[in-house]
C-alpha cells in the first residue's frame, strides 16, 4: 500500500500512542493545560470516520457490508461532537471533573446504539427465533451483571461519582449499553455476519471491551481530576475501528472457503461464577447491597437456566432435524444404489448388475447360460412411431422376459434393443425348451401407444467354461446372436466355434470393403428391365459387384450388409450414384431416344438418414447433365416404413424430378398405407412370390392381387427374378408389363448394355 494511503492509519497510531503516554504520565505529573488531553480525542474520531466511510466506497464489498461501514462512519461523526460536548462539559466546571452532562450522555447512547443497530441490520441476523431467544438472554445477563458490578464496584460510593459525574444514571446506562455492544460485536465476530470480514469484527469488539474497561476506571481517578477516562476509551475504540476498516479494505473478497467454526458461548457462566464470588464476599441479610447482589445472582442464574432450556429445545429440534436428513439420505442412498444396478427405463438389472453376477457365479466355478438377445428391426419402430413408443415396446418386452423366468434367473438390459439373460442349473433339454417358450411368447402380437405389434427377436446362447469373464461370455453370446439374426431372425442360435472363423472372416472382409473404392475393386454392373410380353429394354437396374484380390467374387448379399454395420455404405453408395449417372448420361450422349428409358440405382437406409443425401445427388445430376425423371432410385420397405427421416429424404428425390421404386415388396414389415404415404412410382415384386407364380400357391395369389392394386393406384409393377419362360407367360397372363432376371438377360457391363440397344427382344 502507498505511503499516502497509510498516513490516516500511521497518524491514528501516533494520536493512540501520545494519548496512552499522557494518561499514564497524569498519575504522577499535574498538567497545568488538561486541553491538550482532548484535542488528539476528536481528530481520531475524524480519522476513524474517514477510514469507515473510505471502505464503504470499495466497489468488491456487497451492498449490506457497505451500509455497515457507512453507518459506522456515522458512529464516528457523532463520536466526535460526543467527545466536543464532552469536553466542553468537563473543561467548563470550575474544577476538572468526570462530568458527563444530558448532551453527551445522549450523544454516546446514541451512538452504542445506532452501532448495535447497524450490527442487527447485516443479513446474518435474520436468524431463527431460538436464536434470538438466546440472544436476548446472553443480554439480559450481560445488562444485570455490569449494572450489579458497577453498582458494587462504583455507584456504592454514589456521593463521590454524583460529584464527579454529576449524575449517576447516564454513566450507569452507558456501561450496560456499552457491555450490550461488546456482546453483539463479539457474536457477530464469532458467527459471522453477511460478507464482513471475521478479523474487522474482532478488532471492533475488542476496542468496544477495551473502552467500556477504560470507563469504568471512572471511579478511581476522583484524585486525578486532570485525567478522564475518555483519553484512554476514546483513542482506543477509534483507532480500532481504523485497523478494522483498513483490513475490511484490504478483504474487500471474504474468504468463503474457510469454514464457519460453532463457538460455545462461555459469557453466562462467567457472570454466574462472577456474581457467586461477589456474594461469598458480601453479607447478604447485613446490607441493601447483598439483598441487591443475591437477587441479581437468582436472575441471572435463572436466565442462564432459561438459556440452557432454550439451547436444549434447539439441539433437540436440531437432531429431529438431523435424524431425519439422515433417513433421507438413507433413502436417497438405497435409490441411488438401485439406479446404479438398475436400468431406469425398464427397471430390470442393468450392464454392471448382470457383469457383478456373472462374476460371482464364474468365481464359485458355477454351470450357468448366458443368453444374449436383440429385438429386429427395432429402428424402424423408432423411426415410424417414434423413441416414446420404442422406449414403451422396450418395457413391454422386459415384462415378457422377467414374467416367463423362473425366480433364480435374471434379465437385464444392455442398452437399446439388447437384453441378456443368465439362466444357471440347466441341461440341453431345458435350455431349448425355455428358449422355445421365450421366443414363442415375446413375439407374440402386443398393443403398445394404441398401435399392434409382433415383435420379432434374435437370441444367442452359449455355456460358462472355466477361465471366462463376463466379456467372453457376451462376446460370444453376441456372436451366435448375429449368426441367428443373419439366418432370418426369430429364433436362437447356440454358439460354436466355427461362429468366430466366420466373425473373424468378416471382421478382416470388413476391413477390405473400406478400402474396396479406392482400390478399384467395385464395379456397377446393369440388368435389363423389359416389357412383357415382347422383352424390348424399358429400363436397366444398377447392380454392385465387389471382386476380392484374395477371395475373388464376394455375394453383394455378404458384402452389402458388411457395409451396412460399418458405415462405409455411405462413401461406397455415393461412389455407385455417380457411375450410374455418369454411365446415364453417355447412353443418352451416345443412343439418344434409344437409351435406357429408365435407370434404377438402389438406395440403403443408412444412405436416406444422411441429412445431405438429396442436396449430394442434386449436385451430382446437375453435374453429370442428365434428366431426373430418367432415374428412379429403389429403397426398401423397411426403409421408408414410417415417417422419419427417410421418407423425407425419398420425398426429397421425389421433389428433384426422380421416380421412387419400393423394392422387395412384401418381405419385411409391409404396409399397405406406404403405397400412399411414400410417392411410389414402381413397385418391385418379389422373386419369393414370382417363384411360385406357376403353381396353385398362395404365392400366386398374392401376385395376382399386387397387380390389381398397383393398377389401381397408378403404380408400375415389375416382377424381379424371373427365370423361366412359364413365369413370363404367366405373369403376362396375370396383368404385369414389366420384369427381370435371368430368363432375359443377365447383369452386363454399360458396355454390353449398349451393344443391346437396339430394335427388337433382348437375347436370352
């Protein structure tokens, strides 16, 4: 800190000290000038003052800390015109004396008193009633010993201090005022209050003890009428309020982090043992003032009773309070301890509940199953209804699970559509005819949010061995789960461990497949779409081909799916589109009216959830210059069922001039309200049904009836995968005009394609 901003503080120093010298000095030497006494009296006030007013200027203090110091430096103004009167009081008597006339005494009351008002304005008084109990009894114990102490002490001789002071209750009354002050600072020290700082409210406390002290050697000075007591209380109490100020200042941010210590407040027990020592000392039946000083001793005795009664009432109320925080918290830990091993949305064991009993049972060398299992096509309930009726089929399906357990089983979710279950003490047998159950009565139809559903699972299954962890277990049991949703779904696998050659094989083709556009091992080939009954071209279907350095032609029905679960159908979808559009645009270059009428590219799931989809095959057909009504994207059923993302993005295409073929018609999920909701230009019929198309089948039926209902939605039909010249007859008998396979031509290069652009039927 600069010099000049501790020149107040060094020169409330330098007052202090030559007050103090003086006053001891007075003792043994007669000043003939008793002014010089009080003329440091009212410049420390002045000193005070500004060190009070100066801290409640500081921007980092809240705003009721501020007030405070305001109001102190208030105090401190009025504390000089008290010492003023004071002075003047004392220095107009023919005699020097201890005078204290009606103006000062009012002055000093008031300023003890706008002092303690001023303490009870901080925030930290808005305490509980109990707490103010306790706070007027330590008061009224304080007010009743300091008016016993002075009177035994002091007001006894009350000839000697009326001549001194000229009145004895102004003297009495500031003492008890002050002691009253001396309480409330100390309490405010101790139990903080608002964002004082504790160290400032010490200081305080201790220069108003340290002054109440020094008045109350008033008494003892009637030999000394050169002295007063206000040389010693007055410099003492203002310089520290000074230091007081000067540290507020300096603390304008409270230390928050230190906690607030629970003091015992010991002042009641020492007026108790003060006022028992002065009536051993005093004959009580003798005197007025031993009658005065043993009833003085049952108040306070009785006051302090109440105070422990009040103080018992409140520790009592605080341990109710205390035991029941703590049922709560017992409450809270038994739910927190639930939650933790609980999933929250179905309430059955979670990932680390299954793992934690897994554990125990491998560490006891105990027989058990562990059955992985996995809802299909879960996405698409998501998708079409939405995550609230998901989440509703999730709870549903672990009601069947937990319901067709026996009590020593367990079921727990995964996470998303995976649930495990861990089945101990059974054979082969048992284990079937459980599985058995369990996939006949979870996909049995079930109404959820108002809508029907048949939910369809996949189960993997596979025995503990010694040296397993929960890991290997669900490793394993994921594999074999994959291996029963590869064959279809609906039904339960055991794991064997050939299944993890086959993972491993897919894993490392998988690996391949992302790396397949770069290397140049992709290629589109195209398969003619004709008309019925004369086989002319009308259309080409665009087909992927994947040859694998090592294991040569790899079945798009491996590899697609491959694509699927590692995401690299995006990039290996966006490179197919550009060849088709780029191989669209030199028939048309090259054949003109002859070219391909129409080009169909097939489109995934994964690809119609990407948010840029259409905007990336806008830019591609503007591009390439060709016209969108010659292309027609091809997506699912399953992928489009539903109005998410997906049918967004195949409106999309739609709105750019594309025509939109629903593929495979018939083998997932079907609804007959996707026809409308979806903007279908071609429905793709398949080849399961187009197989049995010749026979009396209930495949026939279902194609003959498709024709009606494409025809009359306006809606092209093409039948897929016909091989044989009876299915095109038939098919031609039964209304189509469109179909492909190889009875009419297989896959071929762009090339090949256009060696057959020509007039007349296509050669077989």
């Amino acid at each position: 800190m600069p010099v000049r901003q501790r020149l107040p503080l060094i020169a409330g120093a330098v007052l202090l000290a030559y007050s103090c010298v003086r006053f001891v000095t007075g003792f043994f030497v007669v000043f003939t000038a008793p002014v010089l006494g009080w003329v440091p009296l009212p410049i420390m006030a002045l000193l005070a003052a500004y060190g009070c007013w100066v801290t409640s200027r500081r921007a980092g203090l809240d705003g009721p800390t501020r007030q405070f110091w305001g109001r102190l430096a208030i105090c401190c103004v009025l504390l000089t015109a008290a010492v003023a009167t004071h002075a003047f009081d004392v220095l107009r008597a023919p005699v020097a004396s201890q005078r204290i006339g009606p103006v000062t005494a009012g002055l000093y009351l008031t300023i003890l008193g706008y002092a303690v008002w001023a303490l009870f304005r901080l925030p930290a008084w808005r305490r509980t009633r109990s707490e103010w109990v306790r706070f007027s009894l330590d008061t009224s114990v304080i007010v009743i010993t300091t008016g016993i102490l002075i009177w035994h002490f002091s007001l006894s001789r009350a000839a000697q201090w009326t001549e001194q002071t000229g009145s004895v209750l102004p003297v009495l009354a500031i003492a008890m005022i002050a002691s009253v002050s001396v309480i409330a600072f100390t309490k405010v020290a101790f139990a903080g209050a608002g964002r004082l700082d504790r160290r400032s409210m010490h200081l305080l406390s201790f220069g108003t003890a340290m002054a109440t002290a020094g008045s109350a050697l008033m008494p003892f000075l009637a030999s000394r009428p050169q002295l007063n007591t206000a040389f010693l209380a007055v410099p003492i109490a203002t310089f520290c309020a000074q230091l007081s100020a000067h540290r507020q200042a300096k603390r304008a941010e409270p230390d928050e982090a230190r906690p607030v210590p629970r003091r015992f407040s010991v002042v009641p027990y020492l007026a108790v043992a003060g006022m028992d020592a002065m009536l051993l000392g005093t004959d009580l039946t003798g005197s007025a003032e031993g009658r005065l000083i043993a009833a003085g001793t049952v108040a306070i005795t009785t006051l302090v009773v109440l105070r422990q009664i009040a103080t018992l009432r409140e520790n009592n109320r605080l341990l109710g309070t205390v035991d029941a925080n703590l049922r709560q918290l017992r409450d809270y830990q038994a739910q927190l301890a639930h939650q933790v091993r609980h999933d929250t949305l179905t309430e059955i064991a979670n990932r680390a509940n299954f793992e934690e009993q897994v554990t125990a049972r491998l560490a006891g060398e105990e027989e058990f199953l562990v059955v992985l299992l996995d809802l299909d096509d879960f996405k698409v309930v998501n998708d079409r209804l939405g995550h609230g009726t998901g989440d509703a089929l999730l709870k549903a399906v672990s009601r069947r699970l937990h319901d067709r357990l026996r009590a020593e089983d367990t079921v727990a979710r995964l996470g998303g559509d995976e649930f495990t279950l861990l089945l101990p003490d059974l054979t082969g047998d048992e284990a079937a005819t459980i599985l058995r159950r369990l996939v006949r009565d979870v996909q049995q139809p079930v109404l959820v949010d108002g809508h029907e559903m048949a939910p369809r699972i996949s189960i993997g299954v596979t025995a503990s061995m010694p040296g397993d962890t929960p890991g290997e277990l669900l490793r394993r049991a994921d594999v074999a789960m994959y291996a029963a949703k590869n064959a279809g779904g609906g039904r339960w696998a055991w794991f064997d461990p050939a299944m993890d050659q086959l993972a491993d094989h897919d894993n490392r083709l998988s690996t391949d497949l992302r790396q397949a556009v770069a290397r140049g091992e992709l290629r589109v080939l195209y398969q003619p779409i004709v008309e019925l009954p004369d086989g002319n071209i009308a259309g080409v279907e665009a087909l992927l081909r994947w040859r694998h350095p090592v294991h040569g032609e790899v079945s798009p029905a491996v590899f697609i799916p491959l694509a699927e679960r590692n995401g690299s159908i995006i990039e290996i979808g966006r490179w197919v589109f550009q060849q088709v559009v780029d191989q669209t645009a030199a028939w048309q270059l090259e054949y003109g009216d002859a070219a391909p009428g129409r080009v169909s590219v097939n489109v995934s799931a994964r690809q119609l959830q990407e948010p840029s989809f259409v905007a990336e095959v806008a830019a591609a057909v503007a591009l390439a210059g060709v016209d969108p009504a010659g292309l027609l994207a091809e997506v699912t059923e399953t992928a489009v069922l539903g109005t998410g993302a997906a049918l967004d993005a195949v409106r999309g295409l739609n709105a750019l001039g594309m025509r939109v073929a629903l593929d495979d018609f018939g083998t997932g999920q079907s609804s007959l309200s996707l026809l409308v909701d979806c903007p279908v230009d071609v429905l793709k019929v398949d080849k399961s049904f187009v197989d049995g198309v010749t026979s009396a089948s209930p495949q026939a039926v279902i194609v003959e009836s498709l024709i009606g209902i494409t025809t009359g939605l306006r809606i092209q039909a093409v039948a897929e995968g016909v091989e044989t010249a009876d299915q095109a007859h038939r098919l031609h008998q039964a209304g189509y005009r469109y179909a492909q396979g190889f009875h009419f031509a297989r896959p071929m290069s762009g090339a090949d394609v256009g060696k057959l652009l020509r007039p007349g039927p296509v050669p077989a």
